[in-house]
C-alpha cells in the first residue's frame, strides 16, 4: 500500500460537486456521502494524491492518524463541520483513523466508514430488484465482516424514496448526522460499512422522507431485537453449532404424505411460566428438554410452534410480525432457538413454524411507509389495509416486497432448521375481496377477484422451498373452496404439502357440542368431510383458534355432566386421530381443562393430578402409540381405498363404522356416540375370523366405565357390545 509523504496541503479548489454535497450533507439531504468524505485522488498544484474530508457538525478540529506516527491535521473548511486536507503522494486505498476534537475537551476516534469500497455486489442488487435472491438476508442488515483488517459492521436497507438513510446506534450516540449511508444506483439499497461497530450493537434507520421528514425505523431484516416494548435492532452473530445432521439426512428422504405426522401446537409464552418468578417465562433453553419429554411422552412427532418473529403485543399470539427475520426476544436469542430446535431434532421431534406473510401491523417503528411512502403495503387502502384485523397487506407486485417474504421463508429453514412453515391466512391472500363488501376492493386485471400477484408469491416461495430444503413442508391454512391448493405448480396448483381442513374442524366440533340425543339430526356433519377427502392433502386441527374468544375450551363444548364430556372427549380424539388426514391438537388438551385458553398465563398443570385427567392423558399416550405404530393409519392417507364406511347411515343410534386400511392390515373403527350402551350390535367386517380389541376409548384406565366387549367369530360380520359415548379399534387377532 502507498503512503503519502507526510506532507500536509490545503486547497480551497474543491471539485465543482463538493460544494453543492457540502450543502446537502449539513442539511441532512446527502445520498451519497463518500462521494464528498472519505480519500479521494486529487492533484493540487501538479502534484497527485489523495484529499481526505472529514465531518463532525459539533468538532472544532479534527487529525487523520495514519499508519505513520505523525497525526496530520484537517483544516477546518469553515463553520459546519467540515474539515479536509491534501495528501502529497498518497493512493488510494489507504488506511487511516480520525480524532475528532470538540470545545470541551472531548475527543472521539474512529476508523472512517468513507474509505471504504461498497459492501454489496451488483449481483446482489440485481437478484433483489427483480425479486430472485434467495439468502437475502446474508446482504441486507447487518452483518459483522472484516475488510482491509478492520472489523465491524456492513448496514444495508431498502429504502428507495428517502432523500437520505442514516444508522444510528450506540456506536454514534444514536446522532443521525454521522453515520449518512450511500445509495447504491437505482436499487434503492443503502449501505455503510461502520469499522469498530460490533456485535450486540444496538442500531436502527435515521430515514429523510422526500417531504423532509424524519423517520426512525427498526431494520426489517434485523436477525435480533430487543425485548418489548423497546424496539431497537441488534448485531448479532451465531455461534451454534449444529448437531442435527443425521434428521437432516433423514428428513430428505422422508415421504411425509405417508409418513405419520401428529402435531403438538404450542404458544410458547403460555404452554409453561415460572410463578414464584413473578409469573417469567421460560426461556427457549429451558423449554427444550421439558418440552421434548412431554411432546414425547405422548407420542407426537412434531411441534407447531405459534409465531417467534419479534411481535410487539403479545395478545397477537404472535400474528403480528414487527421483526420478520428476529426470533422473538422474550425467550432468548436467536442461537437459543437454534438449542431448542437442535434439541428437538436430537430426540427425534421435528418443529413446524407459523409464517405470516398476509399482513403486518400499523406500529410505526417497523415497515408502515418504511421511507414516508407505502413501500411494503399499498397506498391505496382497499389493498392495503385488512379490515378483520386492522393490520397492513403486503404490496406482493414489487419486486422487493415479495424477495423480502420469499428470504424470510427460506431463511427460517435454512438458518433455524425448521422442518416446515405452516403459512397464516392464505385465504386472506388469495382473495382481493376477502372480508370486503361491493366497493371496497379492487379488481385484478382480468376483473376477477383473485389477487394474481398473492397467488404467484405462494408458488414461488412453495417451489423454492421443495428445491432448496428437501423434507421441509408447506402447509396451508386456508378455509375456502380454493382448488389445488396442495396440488403441485406444474399442474397450475398453490404447491402446498398439506392444507388445513378447518370445514372438517368445524363440522365436527359443530357435531359433538350437540346433546347426544339431537345427534342422530346431524350425523351428515361428520360424513360430509369424507365427500371431499381426497381433494387435497388434509392436516386434521384442533387448534388454538378454537378454543378462544367465547368459543370455549374443548371439554366445556361437549355435553352432558363431567363424565360423558371426557367420554366424548376420548370420543372425539379418537375419530380424529382414526380418520384419513394428518393430526394436529392444541397445547392442553391434554389437559381438558374448563377455562379457555389465555396467552398470559401458564396453561393448567395442577390439574394432571385429577383423576379424570389422569385418564385422559393415558388415553392419549396409547392412542398416539397406536397412530405411529399402525401404518394403516397413515400410510394410504392420500389414497382413496385406505378408507371406507362400514356404516354411515345408523343415524338412529348414531353409530359409525369404518375401516383404515394399507396393504394387508386394517382397522375397524366404531363410535357409539350417545350414552347408551349397545349390545348385540352387528356390523359387516371385511375378513372372517377372530379380531380382538386394539383399544376402548372406555376403559376404566382412561376413565371410562369399563363396559364389557365381546368378539364374536362370524362369517364376515361382528357382534359387539357397544360401551356408551366410546370408540372402539378392532383388529385382526
């Protein structure tokens, strides 16, 4: 590397630029400073070097430390704070330091940001503009590098329509005016290399909207937050190192459609608290091993966690996201999610993330008109704002917006190791009517209601996801009619793994919250959902939707005293874990408690101790052993010949059989769904012989009333002994 001389000259003859730069940088209006500070080639008087201009608005004098042992001088240019000087024989790159000296007495030094080369390639910014780059947030952000041996922190952030982008943060006492990042070209990205910046750094966005407006805005792809309700952005750097490679290998090769999956939902604020610790959460390192016994013990093979994103109001459950690629700070940092998701995958337990990228929410330190326009949502508000839930949409036309959702998705897989996004609100996506009356939407392009630019989103982020993580699932939470949501692109389908069946979930809750003796009125709510069965790929919920906001926990909907609600409790698990489709239950269900369930506090785990409950738990505990270890429960889910009625139309007694069955193995199912007890009850089997009872939803160990069976040996016919509001699981002696 060259150095100057040491010599040390000043020139007034700026290039013609610099004057009108000066100008914008004191008025704060500057989007490219390094074009005024930092090293620039110059000659003064014949002679080449370098000019170095330095700028503090509050420093009286400032010295540029060299690698030399002189510090040389920068004359000051005038009042505001500039200050530059001529160095004889110098090149570019060089290295050097700046003392800032204030009237005080007070100095600051630091290594200049503007003698650095930009941070960001132009195939990054291409990739980004037309909405390609898949590892987005390995460019945008923050991330702690080192260039020309000096370490700090590359900031970059999107922000196309702000007159000038500053970082602010402990690193410049949060001041706006020191740390002015450049625009690079037309991509509309800001960035800043600031040496000596650090991880753990606190920082956020200094924005001058284009009416001269000044903005403080969180990074949007910030990879850590503080702790609500403060909201500034942190540096941080991972240091996990994964011991997960063997699920990972396994995962690949896993064909989940016929696989068995049984979700355990949890929201983790509440599944668990520390009272005597002034009601604390656990932190995601605590919940591990707790979490992954109980998850076990039960025979789940995955967990759904509710939203982690950094979200501000916590009675969102997490649904709305200020911090899109920071895992929530309540419970930790990033690299204690990454523990808990590594723990999990070490005991064989794989971890499903709610992905929210229908809409985000109003609070103005996050993306609300990022940079004084409506720049991640749309302007116009019959797009724009979500009526149901007073948040904003995604404008999924710009390029960026939807590059923004389509890293975040894959970030959480390939950065956390999630095993799958369950995606929030598709059918909020799909329509541009959704929840809007005539007038209050906007057609597409072809006059349809269908938003095309949401729809296109969905098949790019699903597609890129099946390329780049092989084994991880998309699933869908969509509640209309839409067509082929799990079908793949190429066949013009949405490419989801899986879709909830909220219509199967609302039939069937709808059904056994009915008195046992108007039932024989509604069987059609439980046999509707097989007319319709095969025409996706189904996960089967009982979610935490629906035991809030006056809908009741799951054992306060059944009927009839405490002990038929637990019976058409087990009753009700047991149709669904017997039925085709995948298995997803709550977090306390288990449970069965009376009170709904409330994000403040600690689910009810007094009440394991009550008797009833102790059976209920059993009950499931064998129940999820029977599901895995059965292959005809799962392994023909997506054929139509894995499942057939027996009987469906003993509406009278309210009696349903059926058969679950995969190659040469099956299961006869009967529910007897009212309290009276049936005995001599006949039913077609589809094999001669003996069979004998694979579980009793009534047996006295799960607190049933322990109502005799009998098998009979009949030529392709059974006679059972039906106990009262109970299940019975037959097979082949």
């Amino acid at each position: 590397m060259n150095r100057p001389s040491g010599e040390v000259q000043y020139s007034p003859l700026l290039p013609p630029a610099s004057a009108a730069d000066w100008q914008r940088l004191r008025t704060g209006d500057l989007s490219d400073p390094h074009r005024l500070l930092g090293a620039h080639p110059a000659a003064v008087g014949g002679r080449h070097g370098l000019v170095v201009r330095a700028y503090h608005p509050d420093a009286c004098g400032v010295q540029c430390l060299l690698e030399t042992s002189t510090p040389l001088t920068l004359p000051s240019l005038g009042e505001g704070g500039l200050f530059a000087a001529f160095l004889a024989n110098a090149a570019w790159p060089v290295r050097y330091r700046l003392r800032f000296h204030f009237p005080n007495g007070d100095t600051w030094e630091r290594d200049d940001p503007y003698r650095f080369a930009p941070t960001l390639g132009d195939l990054d910014l291409h990739l980004f503009n037309e909405g390609s780059h898949r590892r987005l947030w390995e460019k945008l952000g923050a991330h702690v590098v080192t260039i020309d041996r000096m370490t700090g922190v590359a900031f970059a952030v999107w922000a196309p329509n702000a007159q000038r982008v500053s970082v602010v943060g402990d690193f410049c006492r949060w001041d706006g005016r020191l740390c002015p990042m450049r625009l690079m070209g037309r991509s509309g990205v800001f960035e800043l290399f600031v040496p000596g910046a650090a991880a753990d750094s606190h920082y956020k966005f200094e924005l001058k909207t284009a009416e001269g407006q000044l903005r403080l805005k969180s990074d949007p792809f910030a990879s850590y937050m503080e702790l609500p309700p403060a909201t500034a952005s942190r540096v941080f750097v991972s240091s996990h190192q994964w011991k997960d490679d063997h699920w990972m290998q396994e995962r690949s090769r896993r064909d989940a459609l016929r696989s068995p999956l049984a979700i355990y939902e949890v929201h983790l604020g509440s599944w668990r608290r520390v009272p005597e610790e002034h009601n604390r959460w656990l932190t995601y390192r605590e919940l591990a091993p707790l979490l992954v016994d109980h998850v076990k013990s039960l025979h789940f093979t995955h967990v759904e966690l509710t939203p982690v994103a950094e979200h501000p109001f916590g009675g969102s459950w997490g649904y709305q996201v200020t911090g899109y690629y920071a895992p929530t700070a309540r419970y930790g940092n990033p690299d204690d999610l990454r523990f808990l998701v590594d723990y999990c995958h070490e005991n064989h337990v794989g971890v499903i993330l709610d992905w929210v990228p229908a809409h985000f929410p109003r609070d103005d330190f996050a993306l609300r008109r990022f940079d004084g326009t409506a720049l991640y949502e749309h302007e116009d508000p019959r797009q724009g704002e979500h009526p149901d839930w007073g948040t904003l949409i995604f404008n999924y036309s710009r390029h960026e917006v939807r590059n923004f959702l389509l890293a975040n998705a894959l970030y959480w897989l390939k950065e956390f190791h999630m095993d799958g996004l369950r995606v929030d609100a598709v059918a909020s996506m799909l329509y541009l009517d959704y929840s809007r009356r005539p007038g209050e939407w906007t057609p597409n392009a072809y006059g349809g209601k269908e938003n095309l630019e949401a729809i296109a989103l969905l098949r790019e982020v699903n597609d890129a996801v099946h390329e780049e993580c092989p084994g991880c699932l998309m699933i869908a939470e969509e509640s209309t009619g839409w067509s082929g949501v799990t079908r793949p692109t190429r066949e013009h389908g949405l490419g989801f793994d899986f879709k909830w069946n909220r219509g199967w979930m609302h039939d069937t809750l709808l059904y056994f919250s009915k008195d046992s003796v108007h039932r024989k009125y509604h069987q059609n709510d439980l046999t509707f959902a097989m007319l319709y069965e095969h025409s996706e790929h189904f996960i089967n919920p009982l979610s935490h939707d629906e035991v809030v906001h006056g809908k009741r926990s799951l054992l306060e909907k059944m009927p009839g005293d405490d002990w038929q609600r637990f019976a058409n409790l087990r009753c009700l698990l047991a149709y669904q874990y017997t039925r085709p489709g995948k298995k997803l239950l709550f977090m306390g269900t288990e449970l069965a408690p009376h009170g709904e369930w409330y994000y403040e506090v600690s689910l009810d785990w007094h009440l394991a101790d009550h008797s009833m409950r102790k059976g209920l738990s059993a009950f499931l505990q064998d129940m999820g052993r029977i599901y895995v270890e059965s292959p005809c429960l799962w392994q023909g889910d997506p054929d139509g010949e894995s499942f057939f009625w027996i009987d469906c139309e003993d509406w009278e007694q309210s009696i349903l059989s059926y058969v679950r069955q995969h190659a040469n193995s099956f299961y006869i199912v009967v529910l007897n769904l009212t309290p009276v007890p049936r005995d001599g009850y006949r039913i077609g089997a589809p094999r001669c012989g003996t069979y004998r009872v694979v579980m009793s939803t009534d047996d006295v160990r799960f607190g049933g009333s322990g109502y005799p069976t009998i098998d009979h040996r009949q030529p392709q016919s059974l006679v059972l002994r039906l106990p009262p509001l109970a299940a019975l699981i037959l097979a082949p002696a």
